[in-house]
C-alpha cells in the first residue's frame, strides 16, 4: 500500500467515529471494523486506528459517567462539553493522519498498546 493511501485509510479511522453521533457506540465499531481491515498491511493505519479506538472507548466511559450526573443536572453541560473537545479532537486527529503525522489524543487511556 503506498504512503498515500495509507493516511486515508488513517483518516478515515478516525473520521468514521462521527457514525456514533448516529449509531450507538458506532464511534468504537467503526474505528475497529477499519482498523482491523488495514493494521496488518500499514504501521500507520495499524498507530492511528489504536489512537482512534483508544480515545473512543475512553470518551464513551466518559459519556456513561456523564449520563449518570445528568441526574444532578450537571452531567448535561458535561455531555456537550464532551461532544465538543471529541468534535474538535478528532478532526485535528483526522488531518494530522492525512498529513503524514502519527497523533495522539489528549486524555485518553491506552486499552490497548
């Protein structure tokens, strides 16, 4: 696979999370379902699709921890917080992938290495 369609690939990884903006917890199986595609034959798509998925099942902890506080109103106003830093990291994610750069997302825990 050349370079190129290496950091579409890597893009996309990250860019197909918004699906779970739609789809429930569509932000972790797309990142999975292409990361698992692409990891063997790309390094980068193999980096860049661990980021993608790393950040994603952590900020769904996030927004069931947030969902809970909701109860006390104060979960609302963290959920769109969070829907905004996601919105803003991944793009940033997405076009650091496109531009050959390997990312890592701010508060994230590494599941998996």
């Amino acid at each position: 696979m050349d370079f190129e369609k290496e950091k579409e690939w890597a893009m996309f990884t990250h860019l197909i999370s918004f699906g779970g903006f739609i789809i429930p917890f569509g932000n972790i199986i797309g990142p999975i379902i292409l990361w698992n595609l692409k990891k063997d034959e790309s390094k980068f798509v193999d980096e860049h699709g661990k980021e993608a998925v790393n950040f994603q099942i952590t900020m769904t902890i996030f927004a069931l921890v947030f969902i809970v506080l909701a109860i006390f109103c104060i979960g609302i106003f963290l959920l769109i917080a969070e829907a905004i830093f996601v919105l803003i990291c991944v793009i940033w994610a997405a076009i650091e992938a496109y531009n050959g750069r390997y990312f890592k997302y701010p508060v994230s825990i590494r599941f998996i290495k």
